[in-house]
C-alpha cells in the first residue's frame, strides 16, 4: 500500500510518467562487474517512506559499495509502471506495495524481499459521505492495480457492493491528489502520504476504510527482480538481497535517521514521511526470516492471491513457492 511539497513533486511525476534519478556508488561498470569493481544495478522505488526509505538509508550508510553494487536508482509512482520497466528490461530491481503482488504471482517479476507490512491505505471521499454503501453512483478515482485499487475492492466488497456500483475513474496516483483536492471526484482509493496531503486541501474529508478493518488479510511490500536477474545473474539477486537486509535492520533499529534519509533521496517533507511512518509495521531481517521459515509469508501471499482471483486479477490462486524467493533472502548476507 505508500511527495515533495507533494503537488509540485507529483504534477511533475504525472506529466513525465516516470521520473528517472541517478545516484553513483563507485565506478562506472557493466552490469556483471569485474574483480573487485562494483556491479551496476537499476533500481526502482516509489518516493514515499515505505518505498524510498531502503535505498535511502542505502545511500546514507554506504551500503552499495559495501555490497559490491553501484546503484541508478529510478522513482516511479505506482509498482505495476516498475513491473513494466523490468519486463522491458530497464530495471533489475524494483519496490512493490500489496496491490501489486499479482504481478510477481501471475509470472511477471520474483520476489527477493519482504519490506513492510502496510497499513497506510484509504478509502477516503469528500464531507458528506460517511459510509462506503453510500459510495454507490458516486466517482471514484483510484490508481489501477495498487493498494488503493485493493483497498478499495475490499471496503465495497464488506458494504455489499463491487466496482459496477461506482464510477470508477482508473487515474495515476498524483492525479488522484489534484482530483480530490479540485472536487472533480467524490471519494478514492488511495495512500497516506497521499492522504495527509489531500487533507491539506480538503482538511474535513472522510475516511470510509483502512488496513486495520480487515484483519484476516495482511498487506505485506516488497522488493522484485526482474525474473531474467533472479534466473541467471544469482550473484547479483544475492547481493541485494543482502544490501536489503542490512537496510532493514538500520532503519527498524534508526527511524528517525531513516526518515531523515528518505527526505535527503527524495527532497520530501519530512511530516509527511513521519505520518506515513506511523502507518506501517517494520519488520527486522530476523523476523521476516521466521515469517518465513514458519510459513508466515507464504500465508500472506496467498491471502492476497484469492483476493486477486476474485477481483479478476488472477485466474487461479497462484502458490507463492513460484515467485517468493525465501531462501535467496534468508541465506543472504
């Protein structure tokens, strides 16, 4: 499921689609590397604390070089655009929220991390509207196939409803916030931050729908490899892999410095980062290892796989074993 004076930021992001920054660690070297010289890697993220704060505090601490890797890193706005960019070969990694796990579960990307487990999606609509049932007729905008398009599925689906009943308006994550704010559509599904900055410009919005109403599902982010990386370049899936959980636990054990960070890769406003902080669960390397080794993560995947059946996202369940790389997480260093 989750920016500079997020409007600016954001207006910028919709016009280019993706914006593309570049952050060097070492010397310039193709991608396989040579000796002791660092490996090249294209890296994905979203410029929000779930999805920066990693290669963020990567920057921060020095940790490409530690690990043998020299990082261009390329912000987008939502996971399904960075599944794009791996299938076409422009990125080898890349940061995903759970409404996008269908994507590495229908074949297209492999997971090598979990990040977090995400707590920051909204169902939200402008005063007057206090329930989800009374969404019915109304406009709806939500980014296609993220955590805000889940989130809401979920919210209609508990009031009695499906998407027929609304007036979905399937729009990118930024016009989503110039849409609210503008009155141009009635309610969205979307993300904090997101959401602390639409209430900048409609402070008295409601918030129908959250993570926590739905208990049975957990709502885990994470990284993916292009699934060419993951087959034959494991030297290179390994390394990051390590380089992640080296991250993970810097910023489990350092928030506010990881916070801090996040704003320096992103130039965001710090509040926002805070607020969007306090909406999720960091997990530290050694949890997600007995997440894993307990069958956790794999419970959480496929919760979230028979959400996508029914949402018509998947055709069949589709068993994590195929797409979840826990080994190459849990052995690395």
């Amino acid at each position: 499921m989750r920016h500079i004076d997020r409007r600016a930021f954001l207006t910028g992001l919709i016009a280019a689609g993706v914006v593309v920054g570049t952050a060097a660690c070492g010397d310039d070297n193709g991608d396989e590397g040579s000796g002791g010289d660092p490996q090249t890697v294209n890296v994905g993220y979203i410029a929000d604390f779930n999805g920066a704060s990693l290669v963020a505090v990567a920057q921060e601490q020095g940790l490409w070089a530690k690990h043998g890797l020299k990082a261009n890193l390329k912000v987008f706005t939502n996971g399904p655009l960075q599944v794009q960019a791996l299938n076409a070969g422009d990125l080898d990694f890349g940061y995903l929220g759970p409404g996008a796990l269908w994507l590495p579960a229908s074949g297209q990307a492999k997971v090598i991390a979990v990040n977090s487990l995400g707590l920051a999606d909204r169902v939200i609509a402008k005063p007057g509207i206090t329930s989800v049932a009374a969404l019915k007729g109304k406009t709806v905008g939500v980014p296609e196939g993220t955590s805000g398009d889940m989130i809401l599925r979920l919210a209609l689906a508990q009031a009695g409803l499906t998407m027929d009943d609304v007036k979905k308006v399937a729009m990118d994550a930024s016009t989503v916030v110039t849409a609210f704010g503008s009155g141009q559509i009635d309610a969205a599904g979307i993300w904090y931050p997101l959401v602390g900055t639409i209430k900048k410009q409609v402070p008295d919005l409601v918030e129908l729908a959250k993570n926590e109403d739905f208990p049975q599902t957990s709502f885990p982010t994470v990284f993916v490899a292009r699934n060419e990386v993951a087959d034959t370049k494991k030297d290179l899936t390994a390394k990051m892999a390590g380089l992640i959980r080296e991250a993970t636990d810097y910023r489990a054990a350092n928030l506010d410095q990881a916070i801090a960070a996040t704003v320096k890769l992103t130039q965001g406003p710090e509040a926002n980062f805070k607020a969007e902080a306090e909406n999720v669960r960091l997990l530290t390397s050694a949890e997600i290892d007995a997440a894993t080794a307990d069958g956790s993560v794999v419970k959480w995947f496929t919760g979230l796989n028979e959400l996508f059946v029914s949402f018509g996202k998947l055709q069949t369940a589709t068993d994590p074993a195929t797409y979840y790389l826990g080994d190459v997480y849990t052995s690395a260093k």
